[in-house]
C-alpha cells in the first residue's frame, strides 16, 4: 500500500511493492458484475514480465472491464487480482494507452506537455519538472520517433502520431504494463508498422503489453500468445492453439464467419473498422 509522509513542505511517496519474483499481473477466478449483470466470469491467467499479448473477442466481451479490473479502478465482485503479488490500486507501473476516439483532442496543450503529463504520478501534482524529467520525456518522444514533432499542438497530429504519443506518455510514467486499448483500429498499414516496431522497442525494454484488437489476422500475425475473451477466458495460447474453429465460434458464435483458404482459415468478423487513417 501506498505510504505518504508529509515533511514540513516535503512530500515522499512510496509505491507499492514489487515482488518481481511473481508475474506482473495474476488474475485468479476473477468475476465483475455490473448492476448483476457479470461482464467477465471466472477469469484465471497469469502474464510474466516482458510478454506481449493480443486480447480478441467480440464487442462487449468484457476486454475494457478486464483493462480495468487490472488497473484497479473497477473492483471484480469474487476472485483475486494481482500486480507482481501486490493489490492492483496505486500502481503507477501501469499505464492505460486510451483509443483515440475517448480522447478530446480540442484541449490546447503539445505533445512535449502531453508526455509529460505521464511524470506526475512520480513527481506528484506541486513540483515543477526537474532536468531528469524532461530528459525522460525526450528519451520517451525519441523512442516513439515524435521527438521532432515535441511543439506540436497535439490536435494538429495524425491519427498515428497521436497513438504514439500516448505510448510516450506511458513510457514517461516509466510503465511496466500497458494496457493498449485497440492502439491499431483505423489506422493505415505503414501507421500500423509504426507501432509494430514500437512494441519491439518496448519488448527489449520488458514492457509488457495487454493490447486488444479487433484484427484477429493482425493478432495471430504478430503477437506470440493471444487471449480469446467473452464474458469467460475462451482461450489463451500460441495462435495455433487459440485460433481454432471450436474456440472462435464459442467466443463470436453467430457474429463472424470462417472461410477456409489456401492460406489457412480466414476470419471475418461482423466488429471490423473502417481505416487508413495514418
Ligand atoms: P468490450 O471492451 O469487449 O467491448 P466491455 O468491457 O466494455 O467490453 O463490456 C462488457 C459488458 O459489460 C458489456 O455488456 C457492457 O455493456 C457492460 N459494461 C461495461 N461497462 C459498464 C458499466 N460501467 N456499467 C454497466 N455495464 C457496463
């Protein structure tokens, strides 16, 4: 738990502890209801440092509720949520990356103050940004290749550039896991690439990344394990063992269709996005 110890004008803070000998995150029999209604039943998995999951399920599965749940701002109604062992609240080692859409981009602020909006968890609200900070933020910008853009008003950047700097502004709150809410949906293939090769960035930093998508070809593609939700954990595994005609029609049942091609199964889905934004 989370310790404040005010000295005089002086304020420490001391973050929860991390047992890093347990995963990063641990969900145990975890069910949430909202007004009785369960949006996630029973959900058990564990992810290790460092890996890199794709959540896939249909709209309303419960993938926000379980970005939630682990970020501590939803409480699950039975069973155990753990961030390296410890209780999920007032963790700052986990950022929320937002869709683009929940955002309002009418807020006159640039990129640099943006990113540096994800150093107050450890500065706290009353003290101005020292040189490290801003040495963070920069280091943050530059990883996302934004560095060049730092004076730019946040509202005049592309659909692609603005996800990138949501993901600087969670590498500037120095986050171990980001919870990366369909960072892909709309954009164009080379805005997609550009994420792509951020997430190898953030890999051989040993960020762990929960990342929903609606793609499930883009999912199976590039990501090494996938997690397969409706209300219950359907599957978790390699794309080999997840994407399976069982699994997938007891996850969409009814709301996308398999095509069988030379290729392997082609899946279409009723949840696709429009795109090529960049
Ligand atoms: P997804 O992100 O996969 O679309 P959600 O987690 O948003 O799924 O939703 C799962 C279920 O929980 C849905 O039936 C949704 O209507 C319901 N739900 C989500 N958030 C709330 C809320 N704050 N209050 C009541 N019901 C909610």
């Amino acid at each position: 738990m989370e310790q404040i110890h005010q000295l005089g004008r002086l304020t420490l803070v001391n973050w929860p502890a991390h047992d890093r000998s347990r995963p990063i995150v641990e969900l145990e029999n975890v069910t949430v209801r909202y007004n009785g209604n369960t949006a996630l039943e029973n959900v058990s998995f564990s992810l290790q440092r460092g890996e890199q999951v794709a959540i896939i399920g249909p709209n309303g599965a419960g993938k926000s509720t379980l970005f939630n749940v682990i970020a501590g701002v939803v409480s699950p109604a039975e069973g155990q949520v753990r961030i390296y062992g410890d209780t999920p609240d007032e963790h700052i080692c986990i950022a929320y990356v937002p869709q683009r859409s929940r955002a309002d981009w009418s807020f006159p602020v640039n990129v640099f103050d943006v990113v540096m909006m994800g150093r107050v968890g450890k500065m706290g609200l009353f003290r101005w940004p020292t040189r490290r900070d801003r040495q963070i933020v920069r280091q943050a910008l530059e990883v996302v290749e934004m560095d060049h853009l730092a004076k730019r008003q946040i509202s005049e950047l592309s659909g692609g550039q603005q996800q990138r700097v949501f993901i600087a502004r969670a590498l500037a709150q120095e986050a171990e896991l980001m919870l990366m809410d369909e960072p892909l949906t709309g954009l164009d293939i080379k805005s997609q690439e550009a994420i792509f090769s951020i997430l190898n960035r953030l890999r051989a930093r040993q960020v762990t990344i929960l990342l929903a998508t609606h793609d499930l070809n883009l999912a199976a593609d590039r990501f090494d394990r996938l997690m397969l939700l409706n209300r219950r954990l359907i599957g978790f595994g390699s794309p080999d063992q997840v994407l399976t005609h069982d699994l997938l029609n007891r996850a969409y049942s009814g709301h996308m269709r398999l095509i069988d091609t030379p290729n392997g199964t082609m899946v279409i889905s009723d949840t696709c996005c429009g795109g090529g934004e960049h």
